[in-house]
C-alpha cells in the first residue's frame, strides 16, 4: 500500500511522458499482473496540464489498487475543456472507511476547481469519477 501512496501523492510518473502514454503502460502492468481485463474506452490526445495529469494519474492507480475480486473494470479519461476520468469495476465495493480514506484526493480535486466521487456499495462494485476544468 505504501508505494500505492507514494503513486498517489508524487505526480512525476506522467511528468515526461503523455498522460496517455502513463495511463497506457500503468493499466497493461496492472492488468497483467492482476489478470483482470481492463477496457478503455477513451484516452486524451491533447497533453494534459501536469498538474491535471498527476492528479488524474493518482486517481487512476488508487481506483486500480482498490478493485477486490472484480472480473472486469472499465475506464475513459478525456480531455477537452474538462478532464474526465471513470473508472467502474463490477468487484466487491467499497465499504464507507475506504471511502472516507480517499479525502486527500477529493481535496486536491476541490483545490483544482474540480470534484471527485465515489459511488459504491459492499457487493456491487465501484464507480469512481474525477472532473477537472483544463
């Protein structure tokens, strides 16, 4: 969990590289490792804020590490006067502390004029959505 953190606060990991070449290589390693199949939907191709992209990034890899016993998850992140990220898994749901845990990234959301949520129930998986003015 402590390198999941580490991802979560230190934007570098898109810092050099598009946020969909991030996006791309993070979710081919996870979904190998995990041997959950991820379907994307869309990705930008604009260049993204860096500020923008870290938090979205963030998001992105704290979604991942949060899906339990999930056979599919499914994402889109876009780009055009908002940056819009959704990831949505059919795995076990959050229960409310896990959700409450995500309180430093619904604040650097907030901080960035933007918002993020979480809807979840214990058995029904999870949709988690970030919105960003860009």
């Amino acid at each position: 969990m402590t390198a999941v953190l580490d991802l979560i606060r230190e934007p570098s990991h898109v810092t050099g590289r598009t946020l969909r070449e991030s996006v791309e290589a993070f979710v081919a390693g996870w979904g190998k490792h995990t041997a959950i199949p991820v379907e994307v939907w869309a990705l930008p191709q604009r260049v993204v804020p860096d500020e923008a992209a870290g938090l979205a990034f963030a998001v992105l890899v704290d979604a991942l590490s949060a899906v339990e016993q999930a056979t599919y998850v499914s994402m889109a992140l876009t780009a055009g006067g908002t940056l819009r990220l959704t990831v949505c898994d059919n795995g076990l749901g959050l229960d409310s502390k896990e959700v409450l845990n995500r309180s430093e990234l619904r604040a650097r959301a907030a901080a960035m004029g933007g918002r993020y949520d979480i809807a979840s129930s214990t058995g029904d998986g999870t949709t988690i959505t970030l919105e960003l003015p860009l």
